[in-house]
C-alpha cells in the first residue's frame, strides 16, 4: 500500500501510549492497534480529527503518501 501510517512514530514524540490515545480520541484499543500497524482500509476524518487533537499534530505528520515501485 502507498499510504504509510506513522501514528506509532508521533505516539513517541508525545511520550503517549497506545492506552491513552484511546481513552483521549475515544476509540476502542484493537481499532487504534489497526490504524497503527497500517492495516487499516479507511479512517474517518472525525477520528484522524481526534488524533490530531490528542497529537498536537497535523494529519500529514500521521498519513504519508509513497509510490509503489
């Protein structure tokens, strides 16, 4: 897939745990387990809205875009 999700890496930056990105943006622990390892099909833009705020970020620093070679 093209679409890199790098929310493991900005999870990091803010020293902020799997467990309380949930509790924060309010969704379940095995949904956000799936949107991290990249397995995810689509996210709604309210949820990448809830991240970015829990994140201080913005969705670019999350979502990258690379070609298939």
């Amino acid at each position: 897939m093209a679409i890199i999700v790098n929310l493991d890496v900005m999870m990091a930056k803010r020293k902020m745990s799997l467990n309380e990105l949930s509790e924060k943006v309010d969704i379940t622990l095995s949904n956000l387990s799936i949107l991290k390892t990249g397995k995810a099909k689509a996210v709604r833009f309210s949820t990448l809205d809830a991240i970015c705020k829990a994140l201080d970020c913005q969705p670019g620093d999350i979502l990258e875009f690379r070609e298939d070679n």
